[in-house]
C-alpha cells in the first residue's frame, strides 16, 4: 500500500458491507482492500461480528411477535442469496451512520478526550440522542466513540431492571481493540428490550484490557440502588484509564 494512502474508516467498510456506494465508490475500496492487510483483516472482522450476532442475538429479539423488519436499510448483493430470517436479521444489525454526523463535535467528553455518542434508529430515522432522552423498546442504538489515544474499550450499560449488559465486544470477556485518534461508529447496532426506566451506558478506555468479571460487579453495585442510582452515577468505578457516560429512558411499551 502507498504509505501515503490512509486506511479505510470504520464507517467506510459499514457501508460497504452494506453494499450501499456508488460503483465508483465500491470499485475504490474493493481495490484497496485488495492492497491493504489491515483494512482486509477489519473487513473480515466486522462479517464475524455480524454472524455472531446473528447467531446469538437476534433468535431473541425475534421471538418478539412486536418486532418487525425496518425497510430502512437497503441490503445488496451480498444478502440477496442467504435465507430470509437471516436477512430480516441484518436490517437489524448494522444501519449507516448519517454521513454528516460523523465528525459532529461530541456531547459528553471527559479529560483525556475520550467521548461517546449515541444514534437510534426508529422507522425511517436516525438520529443522535440528547441525554436522558426517552427512547422505546425496538429502537435500535448505535455507538460511536472517540478514544484519546487509548487502544482498548469496553461499552457495557446497567438497566432498570439492574441488568448489567456488555455490547462491545458483545458479551466479551474482556476489552476488545478500538481506532484511536478519530471518531470510530462500532460495528453493530443494539436492539432495546422492553425494560422500562433508566439505562446507563459506559465507555470504558483503557491501555490494557478490562475483565468482563469485574465490570459486571461494578455494574451490578449501581444496579442494586435502584433507577435514582442508576440516573446519578456517571461513572464506574473500575480501572479504565478514561470513561464516558451516557444516560437514557425506555418507556413503558
């Protein structure tokens, strides 16, 4: 690869998974993946994401007779020929980012510069959350971030119920890699389940990965105080070198 030639962004690759560029587009990054190691092996990483979450997420969420394909994302080529559940379960995995909100400047940001935003998609919209916003049961969330520098993150989030939740890397054990120096869309969405009251995201950066273990005991420590516990702790106290908060509400479907 030209040194001088950068690497794919995350939201790049998204979209074309999502076969959603125009031939030139497509045809450009298609030759750069044909150059580039790295951006080949991310490539190859975001397909595995989604087959996993294919596998062991959506069977759930689709138990649920409320929920229903979004006509929102427009799938090509590539998910044209796999059988139709699973194609019902990609529009529910990945949607595109709004281009011009990629590089908007971020709501929530703590010393060190790390930040995180959050986007839903309901119907036909997308959109970038305030904080504590309302949203419903269904709505699919997306995350983007920007690390400070810092190669490991972990997002997890504690809910009404006092269920603690790990979305990247979705139910891993620990840390997973993230871009640092630009903000980074994660690469898959999360669909709400029908918890009602507060739900408190964070995005926990550090040099060397977090355990799953751990966190999960900090998390559930908030939970156990209830929603006024869970809509004032804006930080977990686990061993990330920076974090970032975001609160949200579901209501009651």
């Amino acid at each position: 690869m030209n040194p001088a030639q950068a690497h794919l962004s995350s939201l790049e690759l998204d979209t074309l998974a999502l076969d959603a560029l125009p031939p030139p587009e497509k045809e450009r990054m298609a030759a750069h993946l044909g150059t580039c190691a790295t951006c080949r092996q991310r490539s190859e990483e975001n397909a595995a994401l989604k087959a996993h979450f294919t596998r062991h997420v959506l069977p759930h969420h689709l138990a649920d007779p409320r929920w229903r394909p979004s006509p929102w994302a427009r799938w090509g080529a590539l998910f044209a020929r796999v059988a139709p559940v699973l194609a019902v379960a990609g529009l529910a995995v990945f949607f595109v980012l709004p281009r011009e909100s990629v590089h908007e400047a971020p709501d929530l940001a703590v010393k060190g510069g790390a930040t995180l935003q959050v986007f839903v998609h309901r119907d036909e919209r997308v959109w970038k959350a305030g904080e504590g916003e309302p949203l419903a049961p269904m709505d699919q969330i997306r995350f983007q971030v920007e690390s400070g520098g810092l190669p490991y993150l972990m997002v997890v989030s504690i809910d009404g119920a006092g269920k603690p939740s790990i979305y990247y890397p979705f139910n891993g054990l620990k840390s997973g890699p993230v871009e640092t120096g630009e903000a980074v869309a994660l690469p898959y969405s999360i669909i709400l389940d029908a918890a009602p009251g507060p739900e408190r995201l964070f995005a926990l950066f550090s040099r060397e990965p977090l355990q799953a273990t751990t966190v999960r005991a900090a998390l559930e420590e908030i939970g156990s105080g209830g929603p006024a516990a869970i809509r004032a702790s804006t930080r977990l106290f686990v061993e990330a070198d920076d974090q970032a908060s975001f609160l949200f509400e579901k209501a009651t479907p």
